[in-house]
C-alpha cells in the first residue's frame, strides 16, 4: 500500500509549486470514497488514482491537474457529485474530474457505441482544457501498466490493448507526450502481438553482445568531432522501441537483419543556431543518407515538436540517425503541451487547446451527423495512420495522415473549401483530385459556388474529417432526392383518383408508419421502403379505385407499349412523373444494362432501398420485373428534353479494321463530334477486325446518333451499334 504523505511530499522535487496540503486533502476524499473497492490486484481502489497523479507530477503539471487525478475516478465510480466536488475542491477541478469521467447513461449497446460515445465526451472536454485529455492519458498508462491483472481475461486485455494503440497513444503523440506514447504503444504491443515483441527483444539483446560498446564509442567520436569543432554538447544514444522497429519491418516489408538504422543519437545543444553548426559539422564529417534529412525546427510538426533529424554512415560505418535540438527542444518533445506548464508557470489553459488543428479538426468530424460506430471510424482515420506534411499556397505546414489527395487538404483548410472543391494544383501543376500527395508538396484549390461534394470522393480520401463531410452531404442530399422523388410519386396517385393532395391527409397515418413528419413517410415512399400505393390505401381505406379494377399485368403492359410504340400503361390517367432536377447517384439510378439517355422511352422501377432504376423501356432486364407491377413507375425527362445539362453515357458496340491509326481514327471522330470517351472494353481482337464496348459521354440520343453515323462514314469502321443489355 502506498504510503502517500510520504510519497506526495516526495512530487516536489518534479514541481516545487505544488501544493502537498491540497493533495492530501484529495487522497484522504478519494480514499473515503473509494473505501469498499478494489482494484483486481487486491490493493486498495484509491492507489490507482494516486499513481495516476504521480504520472503527472512526473511531467511536471500543476496541483489543479495532480488533484483532478487523484479524484478522477470519484464521480464515475462512487456516490459523490458534481456538486461535492466544487464545494470540497474549486469549480475548476469538478469540471476537470467531469470531463475525464465517462458517460453514465450510453444509448448504444455495442463495444464499438460505448467507445465512442465515451471518446466523444473526452473530446468536447478536452477542447475546453487540454489538461483533460493530460489526466486521460496518465490513466491509461497507469490502467496498461497493471492490465495483466487481467491474464484470466485475454479478450479484454486485447480490446483495451487495441483501443490504446488506435486511440490514446497516437492522442499521445498529438499532444507530444513522446514518453507516454512509447510506452503505451509498448505495451499494447505485448499484448496484441506478444511473439513479434518476444523475437525483436531477443535480437536486440544478441545485438547488444555482438556490438557491445559500440554506442559508447560512437558517443566518444562524435564528442571529439564536435569539440573539435567549438560545440559544447551532450549526447545520448538509445535502440529503437521495439513497436517503432515493428511497424517499420511491416511498412518496408524487411526482415529486422536489413534494418540498418536501430540506433537514434540525440545532441542537445544551447540555441538554434548551433543547432544548424553541428548539423554542419555532421554533414561534413559523415556521408548522409538521401532523402533522410528533416528540419523540424524551421518547420515544426503541427504538434510543436522542433529538432532536426539526419541519417548519416557515421563513425564505424555504423548507419545512425542523429537529432540535434536544444534542451528546451528536448523538454517540450518529451513532455509535449505540458512542458507548457513549466514554461509558462502554470498560466496554460483552455484557450491553449485551440492552437491545435488536429483537436479542431477532431471536433469538426464530431459536429456531422453519424452514427456512433461511423464517428469511430472517422476518428480512428485522423489519429492513427502515417502522416504526410504539405503546404497551402502561403506556406502553412498542413498535417494529413499518408495516402490523403487534395480533397483532404481542401477540407483541412475549411469544410466549405472542401465541398466547393472542383480541381487543383500541385507544385503548380493542375493534377487530378484523386492524386496523393507527397511530403512537401503545394497545394492550391480551385473552388466554384456551385460544385458540390461528390459521392466518389469517398472512394479515395483518406482523413476523417473529409470523410465525415462528404457522407454527411450524400446523407442529406439522399434524403432530400428521396423526398422530393416520394411526394411526386405520392401526388400522382392522388391525381389518378381524382384527389386533392394534402399534407394534413398525409400526417394522418404518421403512427402507422412510424413517422415523425411528412418528409419522413416521402423519404421511405422515394427510397422503396414502402409503396406509394399503399399509403394511398391508408389514407382511404374504403376507396375502391377504377383503374385496379380494370389493372393489367406489368407483363402486359410491356408488350402493349412495345407493340403500339406509346408509354408505359401502368398509371396512364395522369401522364409520366417527369425525374428533371433529381441528381442520378442518389434518389435516381441510370441502369447500367441499357444506358438510358434523354429522348429514351424510359420506365422506373422501384427498388427497395435505393430509390428508383431508370432502363429503357425495351431494355431486356425488365423481364426480371414483370410479375411486380407494384414496383413499375411511369416517368418522363421532364418537358423540353434532357433532366440535366449534364452529359450522361451512351454505349456502342463497335467494329473496325485492325490497322495502324484506326483506333485514333475513331477516338478523333468521337471527339469532333463533342463526345468523350469515358471507358472502352476489347471484346474481340483478330488479325483482321477488333470489336470494341465504348462508353462516351453525351448530352441525349440525338447526340449519340450523330456520333454513330459520322463513324459509319469512317473508312476504318466496319460496323457501329448502340449497345443493348452489355
């Protein structure tokens, strides 16, 4: 059991400003509240909380931090509240305790909600003290130190050794906390993937006999080389953590004999400008190694962190990597954001927390509407992968995790850049928005008023918060398109039956459908999730219509359009509900078997889930649908032609002459005739003739028409068909 007068009173030697009368006030309150728990050690519940504090007062934090700490666990664990807390302590502390506790009541019942429910929690608090997120951090280390308590609950042991490698050591690594990041990562390490952990201890410990005294002798040369050359330094060396040697035999795909770089050498320095002199004298000594320099002191990481890093063949032909940073450099890359409370005398507060992009950026994501599991996800996305660091045309540094395109970066400088993004340039240069960006890249964004996110953006961004906007977008675009779509479906049964369409006769079977408003039952009415029909049936119910009276079968129908050459006759009372203004992609689908362009005979069928499919109304698939007559749409391009000003695909079968140009020949063709040519398939290909599938963008089927017969004007072109069902 810990002795705690004794120990507290030991903490000064990290902080001589701590209040030790405060802290054994708040261990006496914690112990009393914590009185009939225990930890699953045996010991007594309150050492936790004390240890806890421990780790902070080892980082040098102020007494408010050591005493939230002590209590952190009391509002989440015990019967004392809010209000206790701010009567025996200060309003200050209270609210730090409650932003560090969990959430009592959690909607969701999943592993996956609770996480993320608590992880929301812990972001909002911490976006009002950065200290928060400090005590979270020291808990979790003390709460890993001690998870093989665990050991006859491997399961849980792995699930909070994940959540700290994918969530809380790389919050660590945000804030700077290197130390804490380290271990963290080394534990979970040893419980995730306890054999690859085993085998990289051990040829380390065979790499230490087979090179002992070589860090030594390295050490000793470089301090010859620097005092020789004026520098007064002090110089450290130390092996790689086991994860970070890990994680790079993974990234490279090496076995750990072809790591060269194991050992890290640190100078520290007494200013900035010998910084730079000895990374000079290094340089000059020593061949580096390309593409291994970084300067983080002109251009610091987002989270502050300054040193320059080098990889040279130095001294033995051993190659080493050297960081050179002066001693308040060191400080703040071990302690991160709370070497501040050393520096600053304890004066750093919430407002500190607002200079982090990333914790904005996090914020942003926890804005959009999404479910629990999805918020999760996006977050998981910001923290935990590799970054890339590129720059806006002022020369800001923009932090964006590895992989991330110029979407990223546009939403990273602000959400309404990202969604009014329509192209960019890198270095200059105009490149496609899919293109991933490389470290030290410049990105300048072109934006227009009217653009809006794309559905296929989420295919190939890579950072949360882009993410988070772009699914947020298609969310309420889709529900927008699904409602509009659903109430024209809905009025056009009220026309056919000679009714007056009303919200108010709508709202009077909102219970049946479990709906909340109108929109709710237009959305599952354009979505598929329920019939149009049917709700017209609810409304009134003892209505017996003419035109069921007298139906016939979609199959009928079909073949009566086909033969007589006229529209669909499903629900020909009232004419085709035209689609102009719904956006294909989301209440709307344009069939891929047929292509339908404007001036097409079209036909929409239904389909649960999705909206409504247009085909062509010859088009073959709709056999699979003649049996459902319930789920056939009669619709239109609107009056005046096509829906949009949009291009939309047409596809043609073609066949040419295998000779040289002719697939130029055509290709000029197309173009001339103001088509684009979007995808093309080789079907067939003899010495003689090639058979080609062409997708090309074109405004309707006059369009496509023309293309075909300037192609048949071709001499290289033996034959050219709109495509049917491929």
């Amino acid at each position: 059991m810990l002795a705690e007068v004794e120990d507290i009173s030991q903490w000064k030697t990290f902080n001589a400003d701590i209040d030790v009368e405060a802290l054994n006030k708040a261990v006496a309150f914690a112990k009393e509240a914590h009185k009939d728990q225990t930890r699953a050690s045996g010991e007594p519940y309150y050492t936790h909380p004390v240890e806890v504090s421990k780790i902070l007062a080892e980082m040098k934090m102020d007494t408010a931090t050591l005493v939230t700490a002590v209590l952190h666990d009391t509002l989440e664990d015990t019967e004392v509240g809010y209000d206790d807390l701010k009567r025996e302590f200060s309003k200050e502390v209270a609210d730090l305790v409650n932003g560090v506790s969990k959430l009592t009541k959690i909607e969701s019942q999943t592993v996956e909600g609770k996480q993320a429910e608590n992880f929301r929690k812990l972001l909002v608090a911490m976006s009002e003290d950065i200290r928060v997120l400090l005590v979270k951090l020291a808990d979790r280390l003390h709460n890993m130190r001690t998870l093989s308590h665990f050991n006859k609950k491997p399961e849980k042991q792995k699930r909070i050794a994940r959540e700290t490698l994918e969530i809380y050591a790389p919050l660590a690594e945000r804030i700077g906390t290197h130390n804490i990041k380290e271990e963290l990562e080394d534990l979970a390490f040893s419980y995730l993937n306890p054999e690859a952990r085993e085998s990289i201890t051990n040829r380390l410990m065979f790499l230490r006999k087979e090179e002992a005294g070589t860090v030594d002798k390295i050490i000793k040369e470089l301090k010859v080389l620097f005092k020789k050359n004026a520098l007064q330094t002090t110089i450290t060396g130390r092996e790689k953590t086991r994860y970070s040697i890990w994680k790079k035999m993974q990234r490279k795909n090496v076995s750990f004999e072809q790591l060269s770089d194991i050992m890290a050498f640190r100078v520290v320095v007494d200013n900035v400008g010998e910084c730079y002199h000895a990374l000079g004298v290094i340089h000059s000594e020593f061949p580096t190694v390309p593409g291994r320099f970084k300067d983080y002191i002109s251009t610091p990481k987002p989270n502050g962190y300054r040193s320059i890093h080098t990889t040279v063949i130095g001294p033995m032909r051993h190659r080493i990597e050297i960081q050179i940073r002066t001693a308040e450099m060191h400080e703040e890359a071990e302690l991160g954001v709370a070497a501040h409370w050393a520096y600053k005398g304890g004066q750093t507060r919430a407002k500190d927390a607002t200079h982090y992009r990333w914790l904005r950026e996090l914020l942003e994501i926890l804005e959009q509407e999404q479910r629990p599991e999805e918020f999760l996800e996006n977050t998981k996305l910001e923290l935990f992968q590799e970054h890339v660091y590129v720059f806006s045309p002022k020369g800001d540094l923009i932090e964006l995790p590895s992989g991330s395109t110029p979407v990223d970066f546009a939403y990273a400088i602000h959400s309404d850049v990202g969604n009014r993004c329509v192209g960019a340039k890198i270095n200059g240069r105009i490149a496609p928005l899919n293109t991933k960006l490389q470290n030290g890249d410049q990105i300048d964004i072109v934006t227009a008023k009217s653009q809006t996110p794309s559905p296929t953006w989420e295919r190939f961004v890579a950072s949360g918060k882009a993410r988070s906007h772009i699914r947020k977008f298609i969310r309420q675009q889709q529900r927008d398109e699904y409602i509009t779509l659903g109430k024209a479906m809905l009025q056009k049964i009220f026309r056919q039956e000679d009714y007056e369409f009303t919200e108010k006769a709508v709202s009077n079977v909102l219970e049946k459908y479990k709906a909340d408003e109108a929109d709710d039952i237009y959305a599952k009415i354009g979505s598929g999730l329920i019939v149009a029909r049917e709700v017209f049936r609810s409304i009134f119910p003892g209505h017996q219509s003419a035109q069921l009276k007298n139906a016939i079968s979609a199959r009928e129908a079909m073949e009566q359009v086909k033969a007589a050459g006229n529209r669909m006759m499903m629900e020909q009372s009232s004419g085709p509900m035209p689609i102009k203004g719904l956006i294909p992609g989301m209440a709307v689908h344009f069939a891929r078997c047929c292509h339908p362009l404007p001036g097409d005979r079209i036909v929409g069928i239904v389909t649960t889930g999705k909206g409504v499919t247009i085909h062509t109304i010859d088009c073959e698939t709709l056999e699979t649908f003649a049996d459902t007559p319930e789920r056939w749409l009669d619709v239109s391009w609107g009056d005046g032609g096509p829906d949009s000003p949009e291009n939309h695909v047409g596809r043609i079968e073609v066949t040419f002459v295998n000779t040289q140009g002719a697939l130029g020949t055509l290709s000029t063709v197309i173009g001339k005739s103001g088509g684009n040519i979007t995808n093309l398939k080789l079907v067939n290909r003899s010495p003689d003739f090639w058979d080609m599938l062409l997708d090309i963008y074109v405004a309707d089927t006059k369009h496509l028409h023309n293309i075909i017969a300037a192609l048949r004007a071709t001499p290289e072109i033996v034959s050219v068909e709109r495509a049917k069902g491929r």
